[in-house]
C-alpha cells in the first residue's frame, strides 16, 4: 500500500517539476527504486505521461517569463521570440550548389585518362588489369 502511495506521489510530483532526480529527493525515493518500478508498464505509462504535462507546465511557466521580459523591453527575449515565432527573423540556411549537366560530364576516353593520371600519381589503386604505358591503348598491350 505504501509503495502505491509513494507511487502516486511521485506521478504528482513529476507533473510539477518533470526531472526524475529532483521528484526523487523531494519524496525521498532512490532513483533506483523509482526505476525499479518502471518495469511495471502501467506506472511506466502513468510516470511518461506525467513528465510530458510537466514539461508542458514548465513551457508555460517560460513563456510566461519570456512575455514579462519582452514587455520589459529586454532585447534578448524580444529577439528570442522573434525567431522562434516570426518566419521573417527566423535563422536561416543558405544552400548555394551547381549541379553537372550531362554535357559537363566527362566521356569515358575522358575519365579513363584521368583514372590512368591518378594511378601514375599513385592517388588510386592501380588496377593491373587496366595499366598501360599509353593511356590511348586499346588492345591491352
């Protein structure tokens, strides 16, 4: 019956403040025991379920701060809830690229020329099958 008890308090407990450490102390609870009792699912669920109102709490609780700040006039908070809030004060990520047409591509002569460059240069594996003295050899020789 005590366990139950302390097991409910402590789902109360994690709607006001959702950290596990601090629900823990206040009932003088181990986290150890506190983590035993989340093999059982359903105070899993219970305990999940009340972390996620305590986080909202908490979101509310912050919000409210931060509209206290902004009627302060504190530049910070203001520019805060702009880019959080605002899609033209939002941060922002320039992707600038260049994309290979087809006609940039390079032709197989091309690239076998390149690939027999860099073998010489020892950039790439040689590949003895395809090493010649000349890289417009065709017969193998």
């Amino acid at each position: 019956m005590k366990k139950d008890k302390d097991q409910e308090l402590i789902v109360e407990q994690l709607k006001k403040i959702p950290i596990v450490e601090i629900a823990c102390e206040k009932l003088k609870i181990s986290r150890s025991t506190y983590y035993r009792w989340r093999e059982d699912p359903e105070f899993a669920e219970a305990a999940d379920a009340a972390m996620r109102d305590g986080e909202l709490f908490i979101n509310d609780l912050s919000e409210a701060q931060v509209v206290n700040l902004i009627r302060e006039k504190n530049w910070p908070a203001i520019s805060f809830w702009l880019r959080a809030h605002h899609p033209r004060y939002a941060t922002k990520l320039e992707v600038t690229a260049k994309l290979k047409t087809e006609s940039e591509m390079l032709t197989p002569e091309q690239q076998a020329l390149v690939d027999h460059a860099l073998r010489l240069a020892s950039l790439v594996d040689k590949k003895p099958e395809q090493e010649t003295n000349d890289p417009n050899q065709t017969d193998g020789k």
